[in-house]
C-alpha cells in the first residue's frame, strides 16, 4: 500500500487516483508521525443493494398521532 501526506496528496491528486484505479489502496497520512488517519480505496462495483422495506408483510403498530418532520427523518 501506497502512503501519501496531506501536502503530496493535494499536489498530486490524479497520481493518486490513478493509483487506486489500478486496485492499489493508497493511505492517506496527517502530522509528523505519519499515521494513517484515511485511506482511498478502489469503489467495489459488487457492493449489494440495501434491502428496504423490512417491515413488509410484518404487523406493526405506529400512533395516530406520530408526526415526523422531514428535517428530522434524515437526521442521524
């Protein structure tokens, strides 16, 4: 696995990506011990769909007076 800091990463960006659209991860190091703190990794194009709906045929029960806003539906 390739290391490259911060500096190295912004002056050579498409190097890097490059490098990891050949397969290769690349780390990505911050400071002067030189930790790993991320990493650029090739995307998966066999990553499953998430299956939604999972309550689907499942009895449930929710009040009538449930109200979420749309704000805090996709909160996390």
């Amino acid at each position: 696995m390739k290391t490259m800091s911060i500096g190295e990463l912004k002056t050579h960006l498409l190097e890097a990506l490059k490098y990891v659209e050949k397969g290769e991860k690349t780390g990505i190091t911050y400071c002067r011990k030189k930790e790993i703190k991320a990493l650029l990794v090739p995307k998966d194009e066999n990553v499953p769909q998430r299956k939604l709906g999972i309550l689907e045929g499942k009895e449930y029960f929710m009040s009538d007076d449930f109200n979420i806003t749309t704000e805090e539906e996709f909160e996390i």
